[in-house]
C-alpha cells in the first residue's frame, strides 16, 4: 500500500514539473515573437509628429514601426532639408523604441514643407508641415 503512495506523489511531481516546463517554454516563446526581427518598415505604421505646433524650433520626433506595429531599432532615418530651415540631429538611428529626434530651426517666420522622411530605405511621411514664429 505505501509503494502506491509513492509512485503516486512521483507521478504528480513529474505531472507539476512538465506543467511549470510547459508555460515557462509558452512564455519564452512569446517573449522572442515580440522582439522585432523584421527590419521592413511599414508606411501605414511609422510616422513623425512636430512640437511644438509652431515656434522658433520645432523637435521632430519620427517612430519607425513594421507591418504588426512593432519597433524597428537601428534604422538610419533621413530628413529632406530645405532652405529655408536647419536640422540639428539629435538621434537619427532609431533606438529600442523605433524612435529618431531631430530639432528644425529658422530664422524665418512661416510655414513650409518637409518633402519627405525615410526610415532606411522607405518613405513614410512626405510634405509635411512645419510653422516657425519668433517666440
């Protein structure tokens, strides 16, 4: 009657490590799925926003994502450049977070047009504005 005992306490062991084996491999398994290996940029995804809306420098702060949203990190991103403002580049490789800074600067009042931003090789954003006033 005890060797039953026995066999049965090992049993459920076994049954309990094969279960903790199971979902700490699930875990593992999701973790590297979100880690981003796909370096392909998604325009529908990326995009660049200004702050503020208008002053005498503006950040330009641009996220490189790909086609499930996640960050691309490493990815050189390129601002065209006009005459009629300056960009000092603060990040322009994207970090962890897919994400690139830059601070747009004239000494003229008005609105112009950014012809495009890249991310790599991909264009994700084109004509867009930007308003610089004397503060």
């Amino acid at each position: 009657m005890r060797t039953w005992h026995i066999v049965a306490f090992i049993a459920f062991i076994l049954l309990l490590l094969s279960l903790a084996g199971y979902f700490f491999y699930e875990e593992r398994l999701y973790v590297i799925q979100t880690r981003t290996k796909v370096r392909a940029v998604s325009p529908d995804n990326a995009y660049a926003f200004l702050t503020p809306a208008c002053g005498s420098t503006v950040r330009l702060t641009v996220f490189c994502l790909n086609q499930r949203g996640l960050p691309v990190e490493g990815l050189t991103v390129s601002v065209a450049n006009s005459l009629d403002y300056t960009i000092d580049t603060i990040k322009a490789v994207t970090n962890e977070l897919g994400q690139a800074t830059f601070d747009l600067k004239s000494d003229k009042e008005g609105v112009f047009v950014i012809p495009y931003i890249t991310c790599g090789d991909i264009e994700i954003v084109d004509n867009l504005k930007v308003c610089f006033a004397r503060e």
